[in-house]
C-alpha cells in the first residue's frame, strides 16, 4: 500500500474521517521492533509484508527476468573536455 494511501471511513454522526492508513502502516513497519507481542501478532495477521520476518518487503523494481540496462563506458576521448 503507498504511504499515501487514505481511507474515509464513517464517524458515527453521519460523516466521515480520513485515516492515513498508508502512513500508519509504514510506521507501524519502521517499529515493529518496539512492539508488544500481542500487537505484532495482530499487525502480522493482518497482512503486512515484513513483520514476521523483521524486514519490509518491497516489490522488485523490474519485471523478474528483465536485466538492467548496461552501463555506457565512455573511453578518454569520448569525455568532453
């Protein structure tokens, strides 16, 4: 989920309120070091990638399989001056 993800969810009195939930869920990820046993069980039950493993878990930023564009190499030259 991006970090700027944001919720509405409904307040009781008719009305909404916008929840960072994003925002919580990259926090809550940067400390789970610091949580209590019980929360880190429920913040692992609820999907988070990385908790149980102490590490976030990001997605690749390529496609698996496609190999990163070469490096030019630029001989003496070739530099401008």
């Amino acid at each position: 989920m991006p970090r700027q993800h944001v919720e509405e969810i409904p307040d009781g009195d008719g009305g909404t309120v916008e929840v960072k939930l994003g925002l919580w869920i990259s926090n809550t990820n940067s400390r789970r070091a610091k949580l209590a046993g019980e929360q880190l069980d429920q913040f692992v039950r609820s999907g988070s990638t990385g908790a149980e493993t102490g590490r976030a878990q990001r997605p690749p930023r390529r496609a698996p399989g496609r190999p990163c564009p070469p490096v030019p190499v630029v001989s003496e030259e070739q530099r401008p001056a």
